[in-house]
C-alpha cells in the first residue's frame, strides 16, 4: 500500500502524536482522554474535553466539551451529543440525526434508528436511505451490520431485509438473529422453514451444507464453519475448501483470515492455504485486514501476511502491541514507541 492511514502515538511524555507516511506529527501536548482511528481520520477527545478530527494534515475541533460518544470502523467515524447523531463534514460537523436510539458504523455504513422519523435509515455512498418504517415506541429494532452488508429482522412480517450496494431485498424467511450473519459482500443464513445452510456472496446465493452448522463465522468475502459432521470448512470466492475433517479447538473469522487453534497450535487460513505460525498458541494475538501479528513465546513481535513470515522487532519482552490497516506499534522496553510500516520500523520517543 502507497499510502497509509494515520495511527495514533502515545509519547513517553504523554503527547498524542499521529505517523503517517513514515513521518510524526505532534497533535497535542497533554494526553487525550481517549483517541480513534477510522480510515483516513483521528478523532480524539483532549485532556479538556473537546473532541477533536485529525485528517489529511490538519485537526479540526469538532465539539467543545460536549461529551461525545465516538465510533468507528475502517473506513468511518460518527459520533452521539446529546440526542444527535453526527459525522465529520468539511471544516466541521453534519448532523444525520436529531433524535437517535440505536446505531452502528461499518466501514460504508453507518446504520441508524430515527426515534423522530420513525425510521431506520442508512448512511450509504453519502446518502441517507430509509431502510424500513419502525415504531417510535417499539423496544427494540433489530438488526446486525457487516463491513458493507446490514440485516434487518422484520418481526411483524417474519422475514429478514437485506440493504446491500444501496438497495433492500428479501433475503429469507424469519426473525432470528442467530441464524444469519453479514459480512464484506457475504452473508451466511438459514431460512426459517429448513436449515440448509446458504451464503449470499456479491448478489449470487449458493446453498453451502443441506444441514445447520455447528457454528460458523463470517468476515471478508468468507465464511468459516463447523458442519454438521463436525469437518471445519470454508466458502471463499465461489468456491468450498476443507481446513481440516475435525473442529478446531477454537476459530476466530477476522476480515479475510481464519485463525484457530489445531490441539495447541496456532494456525492461519489465508489465501487458500493453512500455516502453523507457531506451535503453542499465543497469549497475545490480533488480526487486521490480512495481517496476523502475535508474541511469540520470548515476546518477540511476529507478523503474517501474505503467506510471508515477518518479525517486527527482534527485541524480546514487549507487553503491548497495536494493530491497524498495514501498520503494528508497540511500546519498545527503552520507552520509546516503535512503529512498523511497509517493512520499516520507525521510532518516536
């Protein structure tokens, strides 16, 4: 990747500090309250309270000490103030909602329930869509929300609506959450009246297993799942591949890599294939786009990525390490912060 997202630097001093491009910038003196990364944007709340953007080299304050609760995804950010629902715009803020309950942000979808107009809306491609009218008094209004996928579960018509690429479907029959999971272009369900187990993946659907699963997990572009007889499975790009005849002992799905535990091993599905990236399962582990970074067995940071093997750092006994899109920090034992990108570390103390 030429370009890189901005991640955010806590200095030794306590100094919030944004690397991007292979370069530091200092954003504010005193450590923030807290701080977020979404795409190209930092958004951090300061030691006074106010919330601040970072982006494309410069900051903006985007509230003054009005508590603010942010989230993000990948690629987006919005925040709750008060009873509004708000998103970066310009040299400020736009409002997308006055009045809202529930909401959530994916990486080009920020889903949200309208208490005033009754509706559940989604932010789309800059635009706002009404997904479906809901009730102002109704407890709750149901959904789930993949990387660019959302389902809504309609109780009244027992039918689960699909909001994909900026259009709604039917995409079965139903009204329980636990038997249908979006994701990046996919979705993995079961319709109400049988359990053959089928993926909608970039608007073609497929039936996958005749029976339900024992579990099953979906990221980017993939599902992974226990079947039936208990073989641990893979649909990818139009097509089924075996991981192994047995479950794992567990298996986490993180965008576009499978990672479980094989007895003790700590191993990886990524690309069609399976590595054993080290023969105990680590204590420390985390995933990112198509990146596994963990601490080896001396606390020495390791990295996968494209079927290469990569160590960070060869300094042992790091604590801590933060992962974003292509970039790994972690806290060096001489106190300063080391930060690798595209196979340089940099150092900022």
């Amino acid at each position: 990747m030429s370009a890189q997202t901005p991640v955010p630097v806590i200095s030794a001093y306590g100094n919030l500090v944004a690397f991007e491009n292979g370069s530091f910038r200092q954003l504010e003196g005193r450590k923030p309250q807290a701080v977020f990364q979404g795409g190209d944007k930092l958004v951090y709340i300061t030691d006074a309270g106010d919330l601040k953007l970072y982006t494309k080299g410069k900051s903006t304050t985007l509230e003054r000490g009005e508590s603010a609760l942010v989230s993000t995804s990948k690629h987006m950010l919005a925040w709750k103030s008060g009873p509004a629902l708000r998103i970066p715009a310009g040299d400020g803020a736009n409002t997308l909602c006055r009045s809202v309950g529930r909401y959530t942000v994916s990486d080009s979808i920020i889903a949200y329930h309208d208490l005033m107009q009754q509706n559940l809306m989604a932010r789309w491609n800059g635009k706002d869509m009404p997904i479906a009218d809901v009730l102002m008094t109704s407890e709750d209004v149901v959904w789930k929300a993949g990387s660019n996928t959302l389902l809504l579960y309609d109780q009244g018509g027992r039918r689960v609506l699909l909001f994909y690429r900026g259009k709604v479907s039917v995409l079965c029959n139903g009204t329980d959450p636990s038997r249908s999971v979006p994701g990046g272009d996919i979705v993995a369900f079961m319709d109400e009246y049988d359990d053959t187990f089928r993926v909608f993946d970039k608007g073609y659907e497929y039936d996958v297993e005749a029976f339900k699963p024992a579990s099953f997990q979906v990221g980017e572009g993939l599902v992974a799942f226990v079947n039936a007889t208990g073989a641990f499975r893979c649909f990818q790009g139009g097509r089924m591949w075996d991981i192994m005849d047995f479950a794992p002992g567990e298996y986490w799905v993180r965008d576009s890599v499978v990672v479980f535990r094989d007895q003790d091993m700590f191993k990886v599905f990524s690309n069609g294939a399976v590595e054993t990236l080290e023969r105990n399962m680590p204590a420390k582990w985390a995933a990112v786009g198509g990146m596994v970074v963990w601490l080896d067995t001396r606390n020495v940071l390791q990295l996968y990525q494209g079927g290469q093997r990569i160590t960070v750092s060869k300094e042992a006994g790091i604590g801590h390490f933060d992962v974003y899109p292509g970039t790994v920090t972690f806290r060096s034992n001489s106190g300063d912060t080391k930060v690798w990108w595209k196979g340089k570390l940099y150092s900022h103390y």
